[in-house]
RNA sequence: GCGGAGAUUGCCGAGCUAGGACAAAGGCGAUGGAUUCAGGGUCCAUUUCCGUAGGGAUUCGUGGGUUCAAAUCCCACUCUCCGCACCA
C-alpha cells in the first residue's frame, strides 16, 4: 500500500477510537500484552517482532468476536535514561553521535541540535522517546489502545509498586542481608545487567575464587584462584613487576595484593583497612609457604598477571596449567613440575601443548584450556595432595577450600566474569553490601504456587514450558533495590530505589484501570493501601473515604475484575530467566485464581541479512526506515509468515523480496476488482469451497497459534487458487466476489491498511474492517465433492503427464476410459463375497490396483467431460472420454482411469 | 558433565505429539518452455536414480527393534546448537 493510504487508515482508527475497549459483560474479553519499550532510543527490526505479534493475535481474537485488551506503556526505571543524559551533558562523543543518529531519521536537520540540547534533561528523553514509538507503533497499524498509557515513572503506578512491596514484604519475601552483587565503586551502586555496557548481548556473572594465603617473612601474599584443589601442585607464585602493590590488615594478618585488589578486597569483606605500598622487589626477594603442605616456594615476575583481575597475584600449576607449562617452557623455569590430578585418559597438559603446538602456537591455548579443565573436572582423582588424595577433583576442590577457610589460609574473593564497565563509563566490580534489599523467591510454597501455575498456563511454544519451570526452580535471592536511577522509592527504606526489572512485574494490571487509579491519586495524593487491597485483592471496602474516591475505586475495582487475568503475554527468550520469572513469581505470591497469567507466546529472535543485530555490524534497521522503504504491511507479513514464532527470523533482501512479490499480486488484484456475480459454475464452486477449508484451515491455525502456517493457508494458497481458476479459464473476479468480504476479515490481522483499503472499496464504505467479526462456522459452505473432483483432476493431469514424459513419441490424442458400471458393481460386491461368475476375471486386476483404488466414487465422467476443455489447453493434447461399459483385462478403477496416449 | 533443542531430498525449511496415497509442503537456486520477451519481470513444467505407459528401486544423522506398514513409535550410538556449569 502506499504510505498514503496507511496513513489515512491510521488516523481514521485513532480518530474512530475503535481499539479502545469497553467493559461488556456479555462478551469475552481477552487481554493481551507485550513488554513496554525502554525509552532512551528508537526500536528497530528485530523489536517489532513481538509487538507485531502481540498485535495480529489483537487483530484475530478481536475478529473472532473477543473483547480484546490490548495496551501499551513506557518503561524509564533504571539508571541508562539518567546515564545518558548525564554523558550528553559531559559532552561524551560516542553518546551524541548515537543520539543524533536516533534524532536524524526523525527530525529535520535543524531541529537535531535543540533537541539533543533537550536531552540533558533526563525526563525529555523518555519522552521523546516514548513519543516516537507511539509513532512508530501507529504507523505500523498496531490496535493498541493508547488512552491506558502509562509509565512506570508516573506517580500513580508507583503507589501500586509499593503496594506490591508491601505485599511481598507481608508474606515474608522482602529480605535485607548482605550478598555479593556487581557494584560500581564510583557510582556507589550496585549495577544490573540493564547498567553494564553489552551486558544484554555479553553477560557478566560473579565468580568465587578462593584467596589462597601465602606465608611470608613479614606478611602474607594473596593468590587468587578458582582450582583450590590443585594447592599441592603449587611450584611458585607470579607477580607482575609492573603493577603496584599494597598491604591491608585483615583478621590481624598482612597481606599483599594488588592495589586493585585490595580495594576489591575491601569492598568485601569488612575491617580491612589499607595500610600503604609494597615495592615489587621487596616481594620478589622473599620467600612464601604453600598452606597445608607448608612448603617454600619463591616468586617469579611474569607480565601476563593482570594486576586488575583477582589480587594481581597468580600461584602457579605448571602441571595442570597450560598457561603457566608455556611459560616454563619459553623461559626456560627450572622448578620441578608436580602432578596432582590423575586422569584416566591421556589429556594432559604436556600432552596437549604438544598436540596444538602451544608453545609456538597460542591460537588453540584457550580451547585446549576448556579442554583440560573438563577432562580434570569431571574424571579426575586428587594425587599427592596429602589426606586429600585419593578424592575426586569435585569433592577434593570444595574440601580443601573448606579446610582453608576455616583455618583462616584463605578468604572468598569474587571477580566479575569479565572485564565490564557500566554504561556511564565506571568500573564494575564484586561488592558485598551487608543491608541490601532482597526478594526471596526461594520458599518452598512459592515455588510451588508457581509450578502449578506455569503448568496450568498455555505456553507457545510448548517447550518453554520446561524451560520455565527450571527457571523457577534456579530463583533465588533478587536484590530488588538500588541507591539510583528513576523508579519507585522502597516503600520500607526510602534510601532505595526500587530495581528496574522488580517494578514491573505486575504492572499489567494497571492498564486496566489506569484511568481511576490516576483520578485517586490526583484526587488524594497517593493510593493508600487498603483502596488497592479493595480493588486487586477484593477486601472489605474501606469506610472511611470521600465519595469520589469510592466510586473511583468501585469502578476501578470492576475495571480489575472484568479485565484482569493476562491473557497472554508475548516477550523473547532473554526475558525468561528474569522478567518472565519474576511475572510468575510475583503473579504467584499475590494473586490467584482468573488473575493469573494465562498463557505465554515466546517468540524466536530476529537476525538482519544473517547477523545478530548490532550497530558494529551496520544492520539494524529501525521500524522507521521499514515504514518508509517498504510499508507497514509488507513488515507485517514478513513478521508473520517469514519463519514460525519459535524460530529464528532473518531479515533479509532476498526473502523480503519474494514477500512482496507475493503482495504486489495480491494488491494487483484487489485494485482490479470490482464486485460482480457469483459464478456458479465448476470452477468458482471450487474456488469457493476451497477457499472456505482454507479459513477452516486458518482458524484452527490461529487458535493454536500457528501464525506463520494460518496465513500460508489464507494467504498464499488463496491466490495459488486464484491462479487456478485463471488457468481453468475463469475469472478473478467472480471467483472472488462471494468470498471477498471473508476473504478481507481473515486478512485484516496481518495486512489491516490493505484489508481496510480493500474492504472500504470494494465492500463497504462505513465500517471498518478491522471491527468486524468472523462467522467461524464454515463448515456449510465447503461442498466436499468438488474439492474431491479437483483433486482428482489433478491425479489425471499428473498421471498424463508422467506418461508423456516416458513415451518419446509425438502424442495428439489421450483416451480417458473412466470405470463403469460393471467395475462399481464388483467393487460393491466383492467384499461380501457374492460375485456373480462373470466377474470372478477382475479380481486379479482388483488385487493388484487395490492400493490404489479411491474410497470414493466420483462421476468422473462428468467432471472429465466438464473440464475438457482445460485439460486440453493445459496438456495441449486432444482428449477423449470413454466411459467402460464392460468388463477389460485391465480395467479402469475409481481414481484410476486408463489412460491412452496416441 | 547436567538440562534443553535438533540432525529431512543442492540450500533454507515444513512434516514428525494422534505411524499408512511421503519421493516427502513451501521458498530459494538450477533446467526447459511460454509470453510480439530481447537476456534479471510474469506464468507453466521439471529438479534422487532407472524406465517408450501412469511403474520400479533407493532415500529423511548411524545401527538395531516394534508393525502388514516408520521421516513419524522404541533402544543404542555419533554429531550440532543453546542454557547451566567449568577455567591462570
């Protein structure tokens, strides 16, 4: 459709109000919802997916007859809205170029710098923002019902997220204790994943190593490791004589670690206190005691220790270390090397340096690493490490850890997984905060509520339904509070903010009553508590308020009652261990019964021209640039029927263009149309009758939440029947005229601006189509017979044709012998087994075609007869129809006509 | 190592939960043809092998099994992908 067009249908939607449901209690409603869309930039290609999804099941259930609840807000919580705007306002190049990127498919040029300027106010992005995604959102014709907009910074929700605290915090879920989370020293916060840099596309976890204590002179050196079990194979130490060291006082002891470590350290663990440098030298010419097997060792310089990561100090394995093995080699370290793992196979350090050449060769050492610690991990037996010997690697590591902390030789010390830095720029380390606030998702009733209801959800796929389950079985502590960022204050504690992902997970229920919930607040300045017991959870109705309040919070409460009870919500796999996790959990602790989730649509992810979508790759494509390069439709389809939802989609050149040549069909029709009669004869029956299995056929598709094959059937085999028709010498367009109007309704889900179009063209001007209702009772008007006979012509043409293929001669003519009525006779009477004599010479030829006589019998005389013509124009052949009247040595069948080629 | 998904005809990709017309949908590619077509558009046909009659043979990771009948069910194995775990 041209742009044109689109844009007059969506002003007309948005000026009917006509997705902008109602409560009607004699209807059923359906509530369907997609995440909102964090506003610090614009959405491109592979976000439109679920919203485009989220938006044709909108479209099907509506048409089905449902009163469909489909709505949509703006996520700001968090920390990277106040992030960016803080690196626009120090003038962070990378920051502006990003945003006068965003700016400049949207603005004219000279509006770009007022707006960016605009931008050091953190609340103008997110509304910039918001707004063009509404934009964005409407041009691609979602029905979104925009007057229950809200954001999870509006005054109003968040009184419903602390009573949503409240509520965890009554039935014992909110904790406060100390725990090691991912923290910025510099921004004095704890970080999630939505605050690192990458961290949605490269994860950052924490990691336990053992700090194992070295025994010195005059203090102790700390090596940080995640093999404790390989402490008697300890040849030496590395340090790295070009980073600074320094001593803290811990527990009564020194101890000397990097200076990054040490503030690591601290931040760990309380009482430390920094007491100043340690010259390199000065530890190089000392030397230390292994704990537990109390032997000497020196310390060696080597620069590969990264005095950043762990304490800076490495103890060294040169027998189960291929890093520290290379380095004996290339320097030529004389120490003797100690084996103490014994593994059945022959994997082992030396024997993989050779095999990869590690020495010369370090492009395989992190692959033959993996390779080694699996093979030592998993199958190996402690050797020469004392009482431990003997144990097998996974019991022996936890012991010897055990024993060593208790015996204070060493201390837990975490690192991150990787090198990370929060979006802002500062370091991300391991902190462990002692009055941090938690949500406790591990009791026991909770994870049973839970599990029974991610069981009694539908889920679509079927297989996450596993994959949730596990989820929820993995929850356990979720600090559910930061000291900043937009958001809710903790309700208990007004230092903190309440987490950006904990805020939303029951913020669905807002949407149905939005509106009253704003006029509470506005009208008392807050949503008190017990008005919200009254309107989510069916409390006895507070006595003690004004009248506008209580018939805000009666209607509110029917608003709830009527629409609440999540349909289906549609998100992508990364929100399955977090967000979706959360929404079950939550949903699980608070509610029950019809206001629970009902089920869960999780779509595949969406490549660009056969790559993860990234700005380093140079393929993301914004929902903008698609509006305006091809059309709303065309990505509507291609969202629909380029791959099924599980899978994954990849937005391409090629595959874009076979979809719309496909619609450029369909639209050259449609533009050509014009109503007529209905034809009655062979061919428009057909069509008809076919195009009544293949709604049939689309329907059951939709209900189950097949998209992409209920518009293979609606879409694509309509118009390969269409084409059929034309070569069977009939019309488009009486072929269509009685099933256009249907035709449009089953369409309206994936290409509304053109259903629509067509609909007010060619069937009626004053009402819409994506208002209307389907009748799904459909089965009257399939006539089964003239779909069999189709099929059956088909069987000849095919069975001609494979004839012509094989005989080389110049064929004219082909004689159609079809059975007659002594074969129907035998066919009538065999099975009873009362054949009259005459007929005992066919049951040869019976037993050797029954495999392939048809069921049924169809006067197959009459449709040959019928479509003569047809047949004759497509094999481009002469054909005769002969119809037996007599028994042959190889007779003709139903189904299995003889065929002559002369 | 654990958990999950998967292995289909040149490629992509259905089908496999309810085994039977499956040589296996659809798309792409390739080949031939048509269209007053001049080379990328559209349409039609073909695209495992053999065959001068609609047939036959061999195929759905490998090897077994169940069955009148298996791409579809069962067992074992190999390999791939994802998550977890693991790593100086």
């Amino acid at each position: 459709m041209e742009r044109s067009i689109e844009e007059k249908w969506r002003d007309r939607w948005a000026e009917s109000h006509i997705f902008e449901p109602v409560i009607d209690v004699g209807r059923k409603k359906f509530f369907v919802t997609v995440p909102w869309p964090y506003t610090n930039g614009s959405l491109h290609v592979g976000h439109g997916r679920t919203y485009t999804l989220g938006d044709i099941v909108a479209r099907y259930k509506r048409l089905t007859g449902y009163n469909v609840l489909f709505p949509m807000g703006f996520h700001e919580s968090g920390t990277p809205i106040l992030a960016f705007s803080e690196r626009l306002r120090n003038g962070d190049k990378d920051t502006i170029k990003l945003y006068r990127n965003y700016l400049s498919e949207y603005e004219k040029p000279e509006d770009i710098d007022r707006i960016l300027e605009s931008f050091r106010e953190p609340q103008n992005i997110a509304d910039y923002f918001s707004r063009v995604i509404i934009k964005d959102f409407m041009d691609l014709g979602y029905s979104i019902d925009w007057s229950r907009k809200f954001t999870s910074a509006d005054p109003f929700y968040q009184e419903v997220v602390k009573w949503q605290f409240n509520q965890l915090n009554e039935k014992g879920l909110i904790k406060k204790g100390s725990y090691p989370i991912l923290y910025s020293i510099k921004d004095e916060n704890a970080v999630g994943e939505d605050d690192i840099k990458d961290g949605d596309t490269d994860k950052v976890s924490i990691e336990e190593f053992t700090g194992v204590l070295f025994r010195g002179e005059k203090y102790y050196l700390m090596a940080a490791s995640l093999r404790p079990e390989t402490i008697f194979g300890v040849t030496n130490l590395w340090l790295n004589p070009s980073a600074t060291y320094g001593l803290i006082r811990y527990r009564g002891m020194d101890i000397v670690m990097s200076d990054s470590g040490c503030k690591k350290f601290s931040m760990q663990h309380e009482g430390v206190q920094y007491k100043g440098d340690v010259p390199s030298e000065d530890i190089i010419a000392s030397e230390f005691q292994v704990p537990l097997s109390n032997e000497k060792i020196g310390v060696l310089t080597a620069s590969f220790v990264d005095p950043d990561n762990g304490t800076g100090i490495v103890y060294s394995v040169p027998g189960h270390s291929i890093f520290d093995y290379i380095y004996y080699e290339k320097n030529s370290i004389k120490n003797k090397i100690r084996k103490v793992v014994k593994v059945d196979s022959n994997i082992s350090v030396k024997f993989l340096v050779e095999k990869y050449d590690l020495v010369n060769n370090d492009g395989k050492l992190k692959e033959a690493t993996q390779e080694l610690y699996k093979e030592e991990f998993y199958n190996g037996t402690l050797i020469n490490s004392g009482e431990y010997s003997g144990m097998s690697v996974e019991e022996g590591r936890e012991a010897i850890r055990k024993e060593m902390q208790e015996k204070h030789l060493a201390f837990i010390f975490y690192e991150t997984s990787r090198k990370a830095v929060t979006r802002s720029g500062s370091e991300v380390t391991v902190a462990v905060l002692n009055d941090q606030w938690f949500i406790d998702y591990s009791p026991e009733w909770l994870k049973e509520k839970a599990h029974n209801l991610v069981n009694s959800m539908k889920f679509y796929p079927e297989l996450y339904r596993k994959l949730m389950n596990d989820a929820v079985d993995w929850l356990k502590e979720r600090p559910c509070a930061r000291r900043r960022g937009i958001g809710t204050k903790l309700p208990f504690d007004e230092r903190w903010v309440i987490e950006s992902l904990s805020d939303s997970t029951i913020y669905m229920l807002a949407y149905t009553n939005k509106k009253e919930l704003e006029n509470l607040y506005s009208h008392l300045q807050r949503i008190p508590y017990d008005i919200l017991d009254y309107i989510l959870l069916g409390k006895q109705v507070p006595e003690n308020y004004d009248e506008f309040t209580m018939s805000n919070a009666l209607k509110a409460k029917d608003e709830f009652n009527y629409w609440y009870g999540n349909d289906l919500r549609i998100t992508a796999p990364p929100h399955i261990s977090n967000h979706l996790a959360f929404f079950i959990m939550n949903h699980s602790a608070i509610f029950r019964g019809k206001e629970l989730p009902g089920g869960l649509m999780i779509s595949g992810l969406v490549i660009s021209n056969g790559a993860k979508i990234s700005k380093s790759k140079g393929n993301v494509i914004s929902l903008l640039e698609i509006i305006k390069h091809y059309s709303a439709d065309i990505y509507r389809l291609f969202m629909a029927a380029g791959a099924d939802i599980s899978s994954l989609l990849d937005w391409n050149e090629k595959d874009l263009s076979s979809v719309m040549k496909r619609y450029s069909y369909f639209t050259d029709i449609l533009d050509g149309y014009s109503p007529g009669n209905d034809g009655d004869n062979y061919i428009y029956t057909w069509f008809k009758s076919s195009f009544y299995r293949n709604l049939k056929t689309y329907i059951a598709d939709m209900e189950s939440m097949n998209i992409r094959d209920s518009y293979i059937a609606i879409f694509y085999n309509v118009m390969n029947d269409l084409k059929n028709v034309e070569n069977h010498g009939g019309s488009i367009n009486t072929a269509l005229n009685p099933v256009l109007p249907d035709w449009l309704k089953a369409l309206s889900p994936i290409i509304p601006f053109a259903a629509e179009e067509y609909w007010h063209r060619h069937v009626d001007n004053n009402s819409f189509v994506s208002a209307q209702t389907i009748d799904i009772n459909i089965d009257g008007k399939i006539d089964y017979n003239v779909l069999k006979s189709e099929n059956y012509l088909d069987r000849v043409i095919s069975d001609i044709r494979e004839i012509l293929k094989i005989i080389h001669i110049d064929a004219k003519r082909a004689t159609i012998t079809v059975y007659g009525d002594k074969q129907k006779k035998f066919l009538e009477d065999y099975p009873g087994g009362n054949l009259d004599r005459e007929y005992r010479t066919m049951i040869g030829d019976y037993m050797k075609n029954k495999n392939r006589i048809a069921p049924e019998m169809l006067d197959e005389y009459s449709i040959i007869e019928n479509n003569k013509g047809y047949l004759e124009s497509i094999l481009k052949i002469n054909v005769d129809i002969v119809k037996t009247d007599i028994i042959q040595k190889k007779n003709p069948w139903p189904g299995r006509p003889l065929i002559e080629i002369s």
